[in-house]
C-alpha cells in the first residue's frame, strides 16, 4: 500500500458512480489511513461520477475543507509553522 505514517493529511472526495477510479478504491484508501494515523476527511458524493458534479452541496463542504488543509498544512512562506499559530 502507498499510505504510510508519514503520509501527508488528506481530503478526499468519491462520486459513488464513478466509472474512472472504481469507488471501492475509496475504501482502501479510507482504510489505508485509518491504519496507518493519518489525518483525513472523507467526502463520498451519492449522486456524483468522477466530476463530483451532481452533488453541489456536498461539493461546496468538500472545498471548504480542502480550502482549511491548505491553509492549515502549507507553508505560506513566511518561514513559521503553519500549525504555530
């Protein structure tokens, strides 16, 4: 498996139709980083494919937590941790 502890902190969103990445794939994942700590949300759209097109609510609380990761695990490059804050 490609998760690790090392892992980086992950949001993930599924369209439970998807026929480009098989949505089973999305329980391995889950399971991988729950095994291994990983920090992680999880977002599975019921009505969506691989765009996460029919689901915009959904999509909306998706982007906002991936919105809050960025801004949470990224140096902004002012030197300082980005959790120090």
């Amino acid at each position: 498996m490609w998760v690790t502890p090392d892992s980086v902190p992950t949001v993930i969103a599924y369209g439970t139709h998807d026929k480009v990445c098989p949505f089973d794939s999305s329980r391995h994942l889950v399971q991988a980083l729950k095994e291994n700590h990983v920090p992680y949300e999880y977002f599975e759209l019921p009505h969506s494919g691989h765009g996460l097109q029919n689901d915009s609510r959904i999509y909306r609380t998706y982007m906002d937590a991936v919105k809050e990761g960025l801004a949470k695990y990224l140096d902004d490059g002012d030197g300082k941790d980005a959790d120090a804050e």
